[in-house]
C-alpha cells in the first residue's frame, strides 16, 4: 500500500479516535488537531459512527497501471540526481527499464508515496577548512559532558518580515486563471537579538534594522550612521540585555549561576577586543568555543528562528512595525519549556551528526 494512503488512512482513524474520546469536540477543533479540513473529519467521523469501515471500498473499472513493483521502480528513479521532473522520471523509465508510464501517472504515483516537488535549500558553499574546522568544533563537544550545553546560553540575531518575502507557492491550474499576489517592495521588518538556554528564554531587544529604528552611533571611518548593529550598539545588547538577562534564567535555575557561557557568532561587531574583553570580565563562563564560519545548521537558536517565524505567519497578522513587535513578544512568552530542553539535550545527537558526515550539512 502506497505511503500517501496509508498517511491517509491514519488521519481518518485519528479523526474518529478522537470523536470518540472527546465528543464535545466540534469536527472543526478535531481538523486543526490533526492538520485536516473540517469536511474531512465530518465525513469519517460519521462514517465511524455508523459502523462503516474507514478504508476505501473496492472500485470498479480499469486496474492501476502501475503495480507495487512498477511504482517502486518510478520512486526510484525520482531520486536520482538527473531526474528533475516527472518527464524525466518517465523518460528514464522508458531508456532503462522499458516500462512506458505517462507523466500524469508518474506525478500520481509520486504524490502517493509523500513526494512533493520542490526545489533545494540554496546553502553557504563549505571548503574543507569550512568541513574540518566544524568536525574540530564538534569533536570538542562531544569531548565534554553531556549536561555542560545547559550552562551555555545561544545567542542570535533575526530580521522578521511582516510580510512573506519568499516565492510564492505553486498550485495547479490554467494559464489563464494563474491570478496574482501582492507583495509590498520593500517589506518592514523588525530585527531583534535573543538568546536562548536549557532554563528559559531572554527578553528581546530590538536594534537597528527595525522599521524607521535608526542607528545612533556614528562609523568613525565614514563619518556617518551604521547602516547595521556596529560594536557600539551590539555593547548595548551585551550590558543591556544579554549579561543581566542570563544572570537571572541561570540564578532561577539555582544551577551553574557562576558558570553559565554565551556563545555568539563570528559577526564583526561580536568579536571586537571591546566586546570580547566585556564578555570575559562579565560571563562567569566566558566565551563558549569558537563558533565554525557558515555554520547555522548546528545551532539550535535557527530551529527556534524558524519556530517563531512559522507562528507568526500562521497565527498572527500584524498590521504595522509595533504589532510585529508585540506579536514576537507573545511568540516569546508561549515558548515552552520542552522545546528548550529537547533542544539542548539533543545537541550531542548533531554534533555526532557533522562528525559522521565529515562536516558536510546537517538537516535537523
């Protein structure tokens, strides 16, 4: 039985499932749970209570063309490299297996097995300096003990859009009704630093970048405003909001309150001698190990990111910079505490991970 069915099939026995443990659930609230339309729930739920099966019935008509071992061999072929689209799929299937599929079936049988089509996530090219300097990083934290990453607190910076500045999703129809989405030129973001640890989550600080939020320290070499955080404004963030905010997440904790490290990234502004001499007289820990350069997959702060940017854009629809900013301060507060600690608890897992593919890319 293909993969999409069987995904398929679940979904209606948790639809029903869940009716049944709770039946002042409105079909609409059991949808959202289950990430379903509330038409789909009515119609199994009412399949179930009246003691039909939840599985397809046999149809009549012609038999699928391609059998389980033909559609095995389509699946294959998909993942080659040199396979982009289903009319390669279908061509390579004629060149090498002779079997002879339209591409209409080739998308069908692909779409059954969970296959979508979609284009790579564009990464930073890694060297090998890039490649051994990640595997050394790694290497020396799997060299400490498991529970040192709970007195380390991850820091970062994120520009949120208010509006999605992405391409827009693909959907099947005629070239004549392809339709349009407005996009603004020029998106108002709010930039905001943030640091995150095994006992909580720090404040948020807004810096320059934010929507009509200007810098005001000057660059000594041009004589004019920073265009971005400078050493100057990123001292702020460190005196400010960093250093009192993870003195109190670790003096909460009653734990490593005299020994907590921050780790930063290798951006200019975090490195200057000022900031590093600050950090070292102010962190009990002082700095963590040297960050590896283009190196944001082993980092659990870009999980967290890309967390809070899907709540945005799903849950809250901001209308100005000042909302944006309220709605990342409710993102913030409704972090739970399970996500922190499976997070920091897992990070020996994705260090292992980059030792074992040599410093390549990790997906987690």
């Amino acid at each position: 039985m293909a993969k999409g069915i069987v995904a398929l099939q679940k979904l209606r026995e948790q639809a029903a499932t869940l009716k049944k443990y709770h039946p002042d659930w409105s079909f609409n609230k059991i949808g959202k749970k289950i990430g379903c339309r509330h038409s789909f729930v009515s119609r199994w739920v009412r399949r179930d209570q009246a003691c039909e099966p939840l599985h397809d019935q046999s149809r009549s008509g012609r038999p699928p063309k391609a059998d389980a071992a033909a559609q095995e061999h389509i699946v294959m072929a998909a993942q080659l490299p040199e396979c982009r689209t289903a009319a390669d799929v279908a061509a390579k299937l004629q060149q090498d297996q002779h079997l002879s599929f339209s591409v209409t079936t080739v998308k069908r049988v692909l779409r059954q097995h969970g296959l979508q089509h979609l284009s790579p996530v564009a990464r930073p090219m890694l060297t090998d300096s890039h490649k051994l300097a990640r595997v050394k990083f790694a290497k020396a934290v799997l060299r400490r003990d498991k529970t040192s990453k709970r007195r380390w607190l991850n820091t970062d910076s994120k520009i949120f859009h208010l509006h999605k500045m992405g391409r827009p999703l693909r959907r099947w129809c005629s070239p004549g009704a392809r339709g349009t989405v407005p996009r603004p030129k020029h998106s108002i973001a709010a930039h905001v630093y943030m640091g995150i640890c095994y006992w909580g989550v720090t404040k948020l600080m807004f810096v320059t970048g934010t929507h009509k939020q200007v810098s005001k320290f000057v660059n000594p070499k041009s004589k004019r405003l920073y265009a971005g955080v400078g050493s100057s404004e990123y001292s702020e963030v460190l005196s400010q909001m960093f250093v009192p905010e993870d003195n109190r997440l670790f003096q909460q904790a009653g734990q490593w309150a005299d020994k907590w490290q921050l780790q930063q990234d290798n951006a200019k502004p975090h490195k200057t001698a000022t900031n590093m001499a600050y950090i070292a007289e102010n962190v009990p820990g002082g700095h963590f190990l040297t960050w590896p350069a283009c190196s944001p997959d082993m980092s659990p702060i870009e999980n967290m990111w890309a967390w809070m940017e899907g709540k945005l854009h799903k849950e809250y629809q901001p209308k100005n910079v000042e909302e944006l900013k309220d709605s990342l301060e409710q993102i913030r507060q409704s972090i739970p505490a399970s996500m922190l600690h499976n997070m920091f608890d897992g990070f020996q897992a994705r260090m292992q991970r980059v030792v074992d593919l040599d410093g390549e890319y990790i997906n987690m």
